[in-house]
C-alpha cells in the first residue's frame, strides 16, 4: 500500500508500517492514499491523457539548456534515452556554443529530442525558453552535466505522480566526473521541511518534477534578474506556491555530477553568488543566523567527507584542487565582506 506521510506542509511518499484508518507513526501524521486506476485522480475525478488515452501516464518533458555541453552531454543524452517510460520529451536548447561545432553535433546525432540553436543569451533565459516550448503534463530542469540516476527514474516518476500534485521531488546522488557515486552525499537523503529552502538550496532541480499547467498559471519562471541563484529563487517559489500538493518519492532520482568547470563551482570562485545568496535571504525572510548556525553544526563532517570523496574521486590531484577551490570561495567572501563593511561604514 502506498502511503502519504503528511509533515509540516509537505506530502511525502513511503511504504509499509501503518494501513488502515489515518494514525500516527513517530511525529508524522500516516494516511492511507487509495491507487488511482484508469486515471481517477485523488479528487475521484476520471481524466485521460490526451498524449496517451486510457489510463493517466503523464507526459514528462525533460528540458535542458546547453552550451559547450561537452564531455558529458552524451552521458545526458543516453540518460534520457535509455529511460524505460516512454511518454518522454526532451527539449535541449543549444545556447550559442563556441566549441567548435561539437555540441551540435551530438545533438544532430541525437534523434530522440526536440533541439535547436540560437545565440547566447544566458542559462537561465534558456531554461524559460524550455519551459514555454514544453508540452508535457510535468516539467523537469536538468543541467548538460548531469543524468538521472538509472533507467527507472522516469517510470518511478510517472507511477507516483497524480493529477492535483503540483511538485514531486525525490533524492540526488551525487556523482564525480566519471560518472562513479561520490562516497560522501551531501545532504542526506529525506523529505525536505519548508523552512530548509530558506536558508540554503537544499534540493537540485534534476530531481524535481513539476505540473506545467500549474507552472504557467502561477508563473512560476525563472528570475532572470539572478546568474547563479536562480534555480534556489525558483525553487522557493515553486514549493510555497505548491503547499501542501508536493510528493516526496524516497528514491535517488537525480544524478548531480561534481567537476572542475561547473557553473556551480564558478559562482562561488568569482563571489557574485554571495551577494545573490544575501538578496534571497531579504527577499523571503530567510535567517542568515539560521543558516550559519546549521553550517557550523555541519561543517567539519561535511569538508571530512568531501576530502575522501574527492580523494576517491580523483585522487591526489583532484583533493589538491577542491582545497584551492575552498580556499578561493572563503578568500573572496571575504573581501565581499570587506568591500561591503567599506561601503556601509559612516563618513568620518
């Protein structure tokens, strides 16, 4: 039996433990969630797929934005292909590459998706641009460099999912640059609360899926006034819009690979993500407090497994090159930090 672990406003998916009436196991609330045969969705209201007939399978659009997407676009590519749900879109968008014509050509090789090429006008006008082209009943943002997990994601997606559930999100690995599991997971797998976002992007949208028509009634875009933190605005968005019409599905859905060139990385190294970050935590109230407070409970454990990862990983080389990165990000929050107590001090 499947049932809905009702928290502090989130919805999440389990199995086994309490049947029967409504009880309480631990500190959730445990109800049971009657299956929905021929597309009766939980509102006992009979839809069909317009994509599909019969029974409601959802269509999922998989939307990537791309530029010079090499050496792992393929690996993306192969990913989405080899999915064992067929009901599957997946729109790339080529964001004006200058590799010399390689990622086109992958993307030309690829006949399972829906790709064109424009000039650059950025990742996160790209992703927008994806989502307005897709036509799929749930959408899911997935970045060049990384995959989902196994070939069932999309399956696992598509039986979990129900017509009035707005997001449905589960579990990230995360992986090196030759595709191996990491031996540290950051953060933990679990449902997330409502307030985690507002101190940090405690989820990666591979492994988040969300109801398009939801999406476009509630305008729920991209921010495109933000380079790096978009996809954290977005998301904070995304659930406080959802409520209490989120699905948690406890399974490893999205692959999120660490490597030297990602955009993520990059954002920390200049520093402008650190202002991005303040911006977020005035725009929703997120307590600054709140977030160091967690990240000094965290930090030694966590910079202890991201050096045995990257050693696993990579080796010596790999190990050398994460401390540089560390040292970087702390070097150039720091003298944000400097230029802003310079700017805000009083004038003698």
């Amino acid at each position: 039996m499947r049932i809905a672990v009702i928290g502090t406003g989130y919805v999440g998916l389990t199995t086994g433990g309490c049947q029967g009436e409504a009880q309480s196991c631990g500190e959730q609330t445990v109800v049971p969630v009657v299956e929905a045969e021929g597309g009766v969705g939980q509102d006992g209201v009979v839809r069909q797929n317009p994509h599909t007939g019969g029974k409601y399978d959802p269509v999922i659009s998989v939307i990537t934005a791309v530029k010079n997407g090499m050496p792992y676009l393929p690996d993306l590519l192969n990913s989405v292909e080899h999915q064992d749900y067929p009901h599957v879109e997946h729109i790339v968008i080529d964001d004006g590459s200058t590799d010399g014509g390689e990622t086109c050509k992958v993307l030309e090789n690829a006949q399972h998706i829906k790709w064109w090429s424009r000039a650059n006008r950025g990742q996160v006008p790209t992703q927008n641009e994806g989502l307005l082209a897709a036509t799929g009943d749930l959408v899911s943002i997935i970045c060049s460099d990384d995959m989902y997990r196994d070939s069932s994601v999309l399956s696992t997606v598509a039986a979990s999912w129900r017509p009035g559930i707005h997001v449905l999100y589960g579990d990230t690995v995360y992986i090196g640059p030759d595709g191996r599991r990491l031996p540290y997971q950051l953060p933990p797998p679990g449902p997330i609360e409502p307030s985690d976002l507002l101190t940090e992007c405690v989820l990666k949208h591979c492994s988040v899926f969300v109801e398009r028509e939801f999406l476009l009634k509630r305008h729920l875009l991209f921010d495109e006034s933000f380079r790096f933190a978009a996809d954290w605005d977005w998301l904070i968005r995304v659930f406080s819009a959802a409520r209490e019409n989120v699905l948690y599905v406890p399974a490893f859905l999205g692959a999120y690979r660490q490597w030297e060139n990602q955009t993520s990385n990059q954002s920390w190294v200049e520093g402008p993500f650190e202002g991005e970050r303040k911006r977020i935590l005035a725009m929703y109230g997120g307590s600054a407090t709140a977030r160091r407070e967690r990240g000094r409970a965290r930090l030694w454990p966590y910079r202890w497994q991201k050096l045995r990862g990257l050693w696993h990983a990579g080796g010596p080389a790999m190990t050398v090159h994460g401390v540089v990165a560390a040292v970087l990000r702390r070097m150039s929050r720091l003298r944000l930090a400097h230029r802003e107590r310079k700017t805000d001090a009083p004038d003698p």
